[in-house]
C-alpha cells in the first residue's frame, strides 16, 4: 500500500453518501446493473439493493469498471420487503415512474435520505410497487422513444441528486460512522487481512497515517495464536 494509493482510497470514501442509495427492481441485464454500480460509486453511493426473486445479482464485470471491489448490495424477494427495510431505515423512497403524480426529477429534494427505484428497461416498475413509493420522479423527454435505458435514467437522476448535495455540502466531510469508515477502509486497503479477520472473528488491525497496518501487540498476538493453532 504506497501512500498515494491510501489517500485516493481514503478520499473517495470520505465522499460517500451513506443515505442516498439506488433500489433495482427486477433488473436482469448484467450489464445494466454493473452500469448502475459503476454510476452509483461514481457519485458516492456505496451500496445498492435489489430485488432479485431468484436471490442472486446478475453482475456484468466489464461495464463495472472496478466498481464491484468498492461497492456493497443487498437483496431481496419482493419490492415489498425491500422498501419496508428502506423506509424502517429512515430513507425516502422514489420510483422512477410515469403517473400522474410524477414530478419532472429536479423538483425532487434528494438532500433528504433517498432511495430511488429503477425497474426494467421496458417494463419499468409496477403500479402497485409505485403505490408504495413517497414520490414519484419522471425524466422529461421530447423524442419519439418511450424511455431511457435503465443506467441512463439512473445517472441523469443521481447526477441531479448529487448537484443538490453538492452544493448543499454534502461532499465536504465524512458523513460515515467513524467506526464503520475506518473499518471500511481497512477492507479497500487490505481484504486479503480482514477477510482473515472475518473468518476468526477478530478486530481490523488499525492503520497508520500512510495506510500501512499497525502492528499493536493485541493485534499480533490474536493473529500469531490463530495461525499457531493452523499449523
């Protein structure tokens, strides 16, 4: 871990927005997810949900442009559950929809905490998922075609997001739980240590000022006696 490295890590992670996210509902194409995640971490979103029946993520590695390795997701069977687990978390939900309660989507204020709702590219969401949502968010258009490709719409709605918590200095310092940022990174700098970290159940080593590990004598001495018992 060279010094340089540490501190692009450590800025991008102080530039996440832990209450703004993106939830895709049945979104199959592998590539228009690792689009969106690659859109998302862009713009400092660290997780994504997704409702999957089939309890897998369809991930398209190429278009994520590394992305994968910075981003977490968490799924679910039916939009039901997932934007109950959204809404109990305290997050606003907004359905990328067409209904006659959709706002043009810069009239929406994502500086709140905000979940947006992307469907499938041709059938988007449905109307009852729509029903459960707090508001309803729509992309003007003057063409012929009906809609925007999924990750398409997703960026020019998060793009917004992030004007509005831009300005309002929302970028400016951390808004992560200490613990939870520390810990964090520690994983982007070191997942081969925490992954062994995760597996005995023991604490992140804590890093010094240049991201290398502190090797504190507590820390040494749970991983010493681990890979002693190993042996």
């Amino acid at each position: 871990m060279t010094p340089e490295r540490f501190k692009k890590l450590k800025q991008a992670l102080l530039h996440r927005q832990p209450d703004l996210t993106v939830l895709t509902d049945q979104v199959h194409k592998p590539q228009n997810i690792a689009a969106i995640m690659r859109t998302c971490d862009a713009f400092g979103i660290g997780k994504i949900h997704a409702v999957q029946p089939n309890t897998e993520m369809p991930l398209f590695h190429r278009t994520s442009g590394g992305s994968l390795l910075w981003m977490e997701h968490e799924i679910y069977p039916t939009s039901t559950a997932a934007i109950s687990k959204l809404r109990s978390n305290g997050f606003k939900v907004v359905a990328a929809h067409f209904s006659s309660r959709a706002k043009d989507y810069r009239d929406i204020d994502y500086r709140v905490p905000t979940a947006l709702v992307l469907g499938a590219e041709k059938p988007g969401i449905s109307d009852e998922t729509a029903e459960l949502c707090d508001e309803e968010a729509i992309i003007p258009m003057v063409g012929l075609v009906e809609s925007f490709n999924v990750s398409v719409a997703s960026a020019i709605i998060l793009n917004e997001a992030y004007y509005q918590r831009k300005k309002a200095g929302m970028y400016d310092q951390s808004r992560m739980d200490t613990t939870e940022f520390n810990a964090t990174l520690v994983k982007w700098c070191y997942p081969e240590v925490c992954e062994f970290c995760d597996r005995h159940e023991i604490r992140y080593p804590h890093l010094d000022d240049d991201g290398l590990i502190i090797h504190d004598h507590e820390w040494r001495e749970m991983a010493d006696a681990i890979q002693n018992r190993s042996r």
